[in-house]
C-alpha cells in the first residue's frame, strides 16, 4: 500500500471553500520553509456550493477544476475520499487503500443536508448536496413546470428561501410552497424582513410557517399539525450534518459531530489537528459561529496563518471574527442584504433591488477570486474581527 510520508507534512482534508484557502494561502505563507501540502478531495472539481440552488434553476455553473487552482502553489492534490482517520498513528486512508501520514491536519470536510432526522427525507426528498443533486432536482422541476406541478421546498433559512425564489423566478408555472419552523427571515430587521415577504409574494410562493415537516411520502409531505399537502417534488433544505469521521475517530466532537476546538481552532483533544469551516465547532464570546462562508474563509485564513507562526516556532493569537451581513439572493433580479453586528443581530443598514444583486454576485464570486490572489499575495476574508474566539472549547 502506498505510503507519502516525508518531511513536514500538512494534510487538508476537503477542497471546498475553506480547504481550499487554507491550502493555498498556507502554500503562499511556508514557501521555502520545506512543508508539504496535500489536498484530498473526492472530485476534481471545485463546487461553488453557494451557487447550486442556482443549478436547481437550470442555470450552468463555469466549471473550475481543483488541479487548475491549485496550479503553481506547488500544493500536491489526492483525488479520493478519506475514509478512515488514526490520529495517534497521524494517519489518513483514502479510498481504504491509500495511506497519508501527517504532521498536521487541517480538517475542511464542510457538511451536507441533514435528511436523517424526518422519516422519508432521505428516500423521497431531493438535496442540493453537489451539482448532480442539485440538476437532478433541477431536472425535475423543469418537468414539472410544464404540468403546474408543486413544488414542496421544506427549510426557509438562507438556502431554502433562495432556492425557492430562484425557481419560481425561473419557472412561474411552478406552484412552490416554504414550509419553514420559523418565519422565513425571523434573523433579519423589520425591514429586510418585509422586503423578503413582498418578493416572495411577488413570484407567487406560499408561505407556510410556524410548522415542522412530519414525513416525507412520494407525492406529498405530512406536516406537524395534521395538514397533508401534495407534493411532485420536495426540496430538503432543513439543517446540515457533518462527516462522523471525526466522531468515529475519537477525536472530540459536540454532539453533532462538529470538532471542538480551542481558541486557537485546534481541536481540544488533538492539538495537531486544525478545524475550519462547517465542520468545526467554534466559540465566540457571544455563542457560536454557524455554518457559512462568511465564517468558514477567516478561519481557514487564520489557520493558514496559524500553521504558518507554528512553523516558524512564533505564537499565536486567539482567533478573532464578527458576522458582518446576511446576503440573501432572492433569483437573479432581486436580493437583499442585511448587515449586522458581530453577533449576526440585524443593525438598520439594508440593501435591496439591485444594488443587493450586484452585491450578492461579488459575494458569491470572492473565494475564487481570493484563492487567484493569495497564490501571490495574503489577501483578507475578514470585514469585522468584532469578537474572540472563547479561550474555553466550544461546549
Ligand atoms: C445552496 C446553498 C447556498 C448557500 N449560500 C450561502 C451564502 O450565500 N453565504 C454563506 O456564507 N454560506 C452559504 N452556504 C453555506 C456554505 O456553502 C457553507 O457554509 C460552506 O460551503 C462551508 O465551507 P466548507 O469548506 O466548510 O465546506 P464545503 O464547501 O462543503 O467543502 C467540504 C469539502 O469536503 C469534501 N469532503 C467531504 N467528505 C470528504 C471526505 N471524507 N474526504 C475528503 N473530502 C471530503 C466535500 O466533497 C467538499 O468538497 C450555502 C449553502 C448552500 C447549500
């Protein structure tokens, strides 16, 4: 069995968006120090996940290729999935064959839809987990939209509301119902809140809230209070869950599986062992950080730069983060943003119409554009570093 182990090595599992900063700013940040960097993810490809509801609506996404980002960082890329951890051996399977020993460990493996939770997610819902889930559903609804099908989207946070309202941009003939425990947008002001239900009025979206999805049957979805509404295809946006490779492998999890991790974002019960993105567990003075690029980029920025000090034998600081806004696009024509303060509570600062649109876009565009620039130069993912990462681990 083949085994890459020589020198310093720093193993980052996942290429997504946080892995895949983490790897190049690092790259950038060692150079002529003699680490090694290897990547591993199961595709080739790099999914801007932040885009795939935009798939769901028929859309075509560019198609960047991990090798081709990577390129000239001199970041060595696996193409596997990693299917085991040992970390007293400090060691990685990929593939069950392949065998990475590591030094240090940055672990970027993000999350998925959470389906297991409601009876028949998980075999009659459809998920925006990958591009193929995502066109498979996108398929569906085209299909749909012929007939006036209806469409079920079950989840009103983010992705929920702007998966619905990209498909009923791009299909009004599609009858499309948010069923959402809380009222869609209940985290922004008044104002946001409002310019969010008129647009969802606008594309004809019914709203049902204040009520949880009970089962998922072929053709219909049951609700908590009794109600039966049918269903041609339902969407499931309601909650992520993460990898259990960290569970599985005895290292300290929260009780969903997200690595806790010290103020410095090592994990609490393996040091050599950095959690970024999703997938960690983070404590910030006033809770905890939620599942977003807008966290995920500054603590893969700060574990890049954290790795690079420890090298260099210098110390290290507490990580530092505040949330900044809420962008939340609403199709392609419409958007609103919300801003906050570090503790993602909405201030009165708001963006809608169209400079929100082109707002959101550059949003959406900036990792790619940063991993571009931080192959030469250590850009900044962070707007506000409002608040310190709990010197205790995220419980
Ligand atoms: C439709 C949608 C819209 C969103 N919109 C926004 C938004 O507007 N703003 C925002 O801040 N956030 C948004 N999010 C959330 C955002 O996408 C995530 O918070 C972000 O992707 C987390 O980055 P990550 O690197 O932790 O995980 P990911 O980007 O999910 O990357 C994880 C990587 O690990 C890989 N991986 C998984 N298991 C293994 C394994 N065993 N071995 C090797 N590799 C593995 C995966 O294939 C993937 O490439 C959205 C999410 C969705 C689904």
């Amino acid at each position: 069995m083949p085994e890459i182990r020589s020198g310093r090595h720093v193993v980052v599992l996942g290429g997504g968006y946080t892995g895949m900063f983490t790897a190049i700013r690092l790259a950038h940040r060692t150079r002529r120090t003699g680490v090694r960097i290897t990547l591993v993810n199961p595709s080739g490809r790099f999914v801007e996940r932040l885009r795939l509801h935009q798939v769901a609506a028929g859309q075509e996404l560019a198609v960047h290729r991990i090798p081709d980002l990577l390129n000239g960082t001199g970041v060595q890329f696996v193409q596997g999935t990693a299917t085991a951890l040992d970390p007293e051996a400090r060691r990685i399977t990929v593939d069950g064959s392949l065998h990475l020993g590591y030094d240090t460990l940055v672990y970027a493996l993000g999350s998925r839809t959470d389906t297991g939770n409601v009876p028949g997610a998980d075999t009659h819902a459809f998920t925006l987990d990958g591009p193929e889930a995502a066109g498979r559903f996108g398929a569906r609804a085209a299909e749909l939209a012929a007939s006036g099908g209806r469409v079920t989207v079950c989840g009103g946070g983010l992705t929920g509301i702007e998966a619905a309202t990209e498909l009923a941009e791009a299909h009004p003939g599609l009858d499309i119902t948010l069923i959402s425990s809380e009222e869609p947008g209940a985290m922004m002001g008044d104002q946001a809140r409002a310019y969010l239900h008129r647009a969802l009025d606008r594309l004809g979206i019914t709203v049902t809230s204040g009520v949880r999805v009970a089962r998922v049957l072929p053709d219909a979805v049951e609700l908590t209070d009794g109600r039966t509404l049918r269903s041609d295809a339902c969407l499931w946006t309601a909650g992520v869950a993460v990898s259990p490779l960290a569970a599985d492998s005895k290292i300290a999890t929260d009780d969903r599986g997200l690595i806790l991790t010290d103020a410095t974002l090592r994990s609490v019960s393996h040091p050599e062992i950095h959690a970024v993105g999703d997938a960690a567990s983070v404590r910030m003075t006033w809770g905890r950080l939620h599942g977003s690029c807008q966290s995920g980029l500054p603590t893969a920025q700060y574990t890049a730069d954290t790795i690079a000090r420890l090298v260099r034998g210098r110390s290290v600081k507490p990580f530092r983060f505040g949330y900044f806004h809420q962008p939340v696009s609403l199709g392609r024509r419409d958007a609103v943003i919300q801003f906050t303060r570090a503790d993602f509570t909405p201030v009165r600062l708001r963006l809608t119409g169209r400079a929100a649109v082109l707002y959101k876009e550059f949003v959406s565009g900036t990792p790619l554009t940063t991993y571009r620039y931080s192959k030469r130069v250590n850009m900044t993912t962070f707007v506000s570093k409002g608040a310190r990462a709990s010197l205790e681990p995220a419980a």
